[in-house]
C-alpha cells in the first residue's frame, strides 16, 4: 500500500507502528 514513501503521523510515528503497538498493547493485557 503506499511503502515507496513513508508518511508520518501528525505525531512523528508511521500508522503501521502504531498499529502493531496496539496489537501488543492487548495481548500485553
């Protein structure tokens, strides 16, 4: 999907990592 140009967040961090942080965000619950 688009990985040719990694696009940042307003925050600094790509979607597909924040993704993945909420993916071990719940199984770390």
């Amino acid at each position: 999907m688009g990985m040719s140009k990694k696009r940042k967040d307003k925050y600094g961090i790509s979607r597909a990592t924040i993704y993945r942080w909420k993916k071990q965000f719940r199984e770390s619950r």
